[in-house]
C-alpha cells in the first residue's frame, strides 16, 4: 500500500454521542425513529440519550485512535446540533464549537478528520414540517448548513463527505432523508423524485465546499453492496444487472457524469413520471460533477438477486425487483447473527467495478461487522471480528496491488461500540468495547477488544502483517 494510505476507522456520531438536547442540539430523525426490527437476534432498542456518551469522552476515545495509530477518522457532524430545527437564521455556536475543538484535537493527534455532513441527523422538524428532502426548501436549509460548517472548519478538514449513502434514501427515507410518502405518491415516483432531490443536495453541497474551501477534498458516498444473479438464467442476469443500475450506480452515474443516466429517464418515461427538476438544478449537477475529487462507499455485505416467476408485464417486473423484500441468500457465504452475509472478495470486485466504470479515486469509509460480545474479565476476545478484517484488508489489497485500483484509504467500522442504526447496543461493532448494557447505562467505561491491538498491528506495518497472533 502507498505510504500515504489513509489506515483509520469511521463513526456515526448521531448514533454514538448522546448528548441528547444538551448545548442547544435539537432533535433529529434518529432520536425520533420508530424503528423496525432486523430479521434474527431479539432487538434491544435503546433511546439516544446516553447512547454510548461520545459527547463527553470524545477526548478518551480519539487518544485510543491515535494509540492504534489511525491516520484518517471519519465522523459525522451532526445537523441538528448546529441547526437545531433546520430552518434556523444562525447556527448554534456552542455546536460549532465543539465540532471545532473535535477537529482540532484529532489534528494534534496526528489524524485527519474526514467530515460527513448529513448522516441519519436531519433536525426532525425539516421531517415534520417540510417532508424533509422531498422539499427543495430543506435542499437549500441544508446548504446553508453546509456552508456554516466548513466556514468554521475550513483549511482544517481536508476531506469531506457529501451525504452518508446517499443511494439509500429511497428505500429508508425516513431516516435517510427525513422524508415520509405523501398519499397518493407510489414508490416508484418517490423514488425517482427522492434520488433527484437528493443528488441536488449532493451538488449543491460540492459548489459550497469548493467555493467556501477551494483546497479542500470532497467526495459523494454510497452504501454498495454488490447484486450477483441467483444463478446463470438469463432472467436472473438481467434481474441483477437492473438492480444493480438502480440501487449501485445510480447516484455516482449522475454525480460524475453531471446528468441524468438514459436509463433513469427511460425508467421515467415509462412510468409517466415528470419530475420537479429545473435548468438552474440541473446546471448545479453538471457543474459539481466537475468539481468531485473522489468517490466514497461503506461495504459490508453483497446480496443476490432473482426475476419473478409469473410476473408478465415489464413494468410490474422491474418494480417487483427493485423494491424486492424476499432476502434471499447466497448458498456460498454465512451470515453474521443478523444474517448480513460475509463476502469478503464482494469488496474488491466492488473496488474493480467501480474504478473501471468511474475512473475516480475511491475510498473505503465503512466495513466492519456487527457482533452480539460479551466482556470476560475485562476483556473481549473478538476473533471473529479480526477475521473478518482479514479477509477483507487483504481483498482490498488485491485490488490495489493486483488490479491497479487506486485507493485512498480504508476505514473500519468502528473505532468504539455504539447504537447500531436500528438503535441496538446489542449489535457492537467496535475496536473497543463501551460497558453500558441495553437497560442500565452501567459506567461506560472503554476497554480494548483484542481487534484493537491487531487493527494497530495492521497499521503499523502498513496492512502486511495481517496474522492473528497478538498476545492479549
């Protein structure tokens, strides 16, 4: 790997902070969701008022980044604590300032800040009151916000990330986008409306970072994962090969090529959907789209995709595909505990397809897995965790080494436990462990996982010394 790759890891900070309404933070689609519980393991959803109390040890926990030796981190800045109600004339100062004293500590540290920008923490009101980013109002209040967060933090945070899985946003909308179905709107023209509106966001946000911080990096993201065809049927190829343009490609088709794919608009075109998009929007997409520097995805799982048997009419086809609820799975891979299935080689034939389809810089900012843990003595001996990781550094480094991909880093998920985005503290994700249980927030003490001194391991030797010997 080239001696400048970016080793580190990411974190959601609306899902790790707490802090519920304290220093002027206002609530947001997070704290507010009703959510809905993942096939598998019985749920232990929590509230987020505690959550796992970054807010407070952000301090603690960015030492123990540096003491793995992270290069980059990933964190989000949290909408509503800057804009409490999203609709606000000035923004909150005591949260602007405590972005900026995060930043500047991750800089004395040694580690660049890679900033999210909206990362399921749209205030709740912009969703009440506006129907979030289906209103190209809250288009326009979000990047108002933008612009007064890389005021404060510009010439610090060389790397930016635009929207957090922006191709999500028309299959979980609420949370993603703070956007409720109107009646009498079907799934497709949300859809088609939501990604439009959504990709104006994006835009609009790249002309302000640029214009604000000209030096600064700015990169779209998605959440990728890869559809393979159930089998060699041609049906289930083509099945896949839509699925993939829509849920995959879209997003990054339109935010580098600066206009709408003619596969969109035949999508469109044969639903008689006519959606809001103006000249002065779509010169915003074209113009961005000259202006992105990289192209950011999280990466945890791939799926598999199959036709309908019986389904004639093209148009049923195609929506039956696209908003496919039957989870079928891959007879090759094993699932973790929530049936999220590891396929480790998915990440670099994502790395290969991307880069050869976009010929842009790519970044890895999430892969990691979920695991139901238990603390033993104080300790955490997380070897699947460390497998997984291994697989999966080594996939990429294929890509890098092998297929010339060019990669600018690679962030795992996560530095510290944290509320999953089902609001489960059950599912644990981090290099260290946070002692709070579902029902008793305990003492929140940190204590290091054994994948914590093998993720430092990694990075020290610049990701070749993968073997799982550490003594712990």
């Amino acid at each position: 790997m080239k001696k400048d790759f970016l080793w580190g890891a990411a974190l959601s900070n609306v899902q790790a902070e707490g802090g519920y309404l304290e220093d002027g933070k206002g609530l947001n689609v997070y704290d507010t969701l009703e959510v809905v519980p993942e096939p598998g393991i019985p749920p232990m959803f929590c509230d987020t008022s505690v959550a796992t109390d970054h807010y407070h040890h952000y301090r603690e926990d960015i030492d123990l980044m540096a003491e793995m030796g992270f290069k980059a981190y990933r964190f989000s800045v949290v909408w509503s604590r800057i804009h409490p109600m999203g609709d606000d004339e000035e923004p909150n100062e005591k949260g602007l300032a405590y972005y900026e004293d995060m930043v500047d500590y991750l800089l004395s540290r040694g580690i660049e800040p890679v900033v999210s920008l909206v990362h399921f923490d749209m205030p709740d009101h912009l969703m009440r009151e506006y129907n979030g980013f289906l209103n190209k109002k809250v288009i326009d209040f979000y990047a108002k916000h933008v612009e007064s967060v890389v005021e404060r933090l510009k010439g610090k945070v060389k790397y930016w990330i635009t929207y957090n899985e922006i191709n999500l946003a028309p299959f979980h909308s609420n949370l993603v986008a703070g956007v409720n179905r109107p009646e009498g709107m079907s799934q497709t023209e949300l859809f088609a409306q939501l990604t439009i509106n959504t990709e104006i966001a994006h835009a609009k946000a790249v002309e302000v970072i640029k214009r604000v911080d000209p030096k600064a990096k700015v990169g779209g993201m998605l959440g990728h994962a890869p559809f393979y065809p159930l089998t060699c049927k041609s049906e289930d190829i083509l099945a896949a090969d839509f699925k993939n343009k829509m849920h995959n490609y879209l997003p990054f088709d339109i935010m580098t090529s600066g206009e709408l794919p003619a596969y969109f608009k035949h999508f469109m075109e044969k639903r008689h959907i006519v959606p809001q998009f103006n000249d002065e929007e779509k010169a915003v997409i074209s113009s961005a789209s000259q202006k992105l520097d990289y192209l950011a995805f999280s990466y945890y799982r791939s799926n598999v995709q199959s036709s309908f048997d019986g389904i004639e009419d093209s148009i049923e086809l195609e929506d039956a595909i696209l908003f496919d609820q039957r989870g079928i799975k891959n007879p090759n891979y094993d699932a973790n505990e929530w049936g999220w299935q590891i396929d480790s080689e998915g990440l670099r034939y994502s790395l290969i397809d991307f880069y050869h389809r976009y010929e842009k810089p790519l970044f890895i900012v999430e892969n990691g897995i979920g695991i139901d843990e238990k603390m033993v003595d104080g300790k955490i001996y997380d070897d699947e965790r460390i497998s997984y990781y291994q697989k999966h550094i080594a996939s990429l480094k294929s890509a890098v080494e092998k297929d010339g991909v060019d990669l600018m880093g690679y962030l795992a998920w996560s530095p510290i436990d944290f509320l999953s985005s089902h609001k489960e503290i059950r599912k644990r994700y981090g290099f260290v462990y946070v002692n709070r249980d579902f029902d008793d927030i305990l003492d929140l003490k940190r204590y290091k996982k054994k994948s914590f001194y093998w993720y430092k391991k990694v990075i020290t030797s610049n990701g070749e010394d993968l073997k799982n010997d550490i003594e712990y």
